[in-house]
C-alpha cells in the first residue's frame, strides 16, 4: 500500500476572515474529493499546517 501526503499552509488570520475561510474550506472539499482525508495538523508561528493523505 502506498501513501500520497499533502500539507496545506493556513496563515492564522486566514481562519478569522469570512472569505479566507470559504477558501480554506473550498481547498479541503477539492482534496476530500480527490481522496485525502486530514491526517494531522501543527502549528509554527502563526501558521497552522494540515497534514492531507491519500491512501492507494
């Protein structure tokens, strides 16, 4: 079995504005799509990372 990862950067205030956060939401739908499914997030700064895999 193998393994496709995807890592999403959020910028922190990405997530406080309405328009950004449709964006970010649009993203992870496109991926769910294709078959990713969030596996882990962390954050740096004031960035959070999602951690998107997709098993095949």
């Amino acid at each position: 079995m193998t393994a496709d990862h995807r890592v999403l950067r959020v910028h922190g205030g990405r997530l406080v504005v309405a328009e950004r956060r449709l964006d970010l939401e649009s993203e992870l739908d496109a991926a769910a799509a294709e078959g990713f499914e969030l596996v882990d997030s962390f954050a740096v700064d004031d960035n959070v990372y999602l951690v998107l895999r997709r098993r095949g």
